[in-house]
C-alpha cells in the first residue's frame, strides 16, 4: 500500500507545461526514460485519472500523483 504525502506546490514560472517535463522538473523522476516508462505503465495520474500522455499540457491547478507523491502546478 502506497503512503499518501501532502500536496507540495511546485511553481513552473508560466501557465502551462507538459506532463513529462513536470514530473523532472517536480523532481518525481530523474530522466526521460524513468518518465516515459512510468506514464505507460500508467502509474502517473493528472486530478485523479490515468493520464498516458507525455505531452499532455497541464495548467496551473492541476495535480500530479506518482507513488503517492502528489505536487500542484502553480504559477
């Protein structure tokens, strides 16, 4: 069973960003590879679903859970 941690805010320093860039940038994954292969796998969710899509924009507001980490994207 996977531990909840509370939500950290991370500020991106504009209003959007792609779900993979995100998860280096939040410090959730360390490479490429590690974030490709995690969202196939489907262990990453954007507000609460599955979300398989490298590219998918995210906007401020949105969360991100890996692991039970979950960061928001803040401005």
């Amino acid at each position: 069973m996977t531990t909840q941690h509370p939500i950290r805010d991370v500020p991106i320093g504009s209003e959007m960003i792609r779900l993979g860039q995100f998860l280096k940038f939040a410090g959730l994954l360390d490479s490429g590879g590690d974030v490709k292969e995690a969202i196939i796998d489907g262990f990453v969710s954007v507000n609460g679903e599955v979300d398989r899509r490298r590219g998918r924009q995210l906007k401020v507001g949105d969360v991100v859970s890996l692991d039970g980490h979950r960061v928001r994207v803040c401005p």
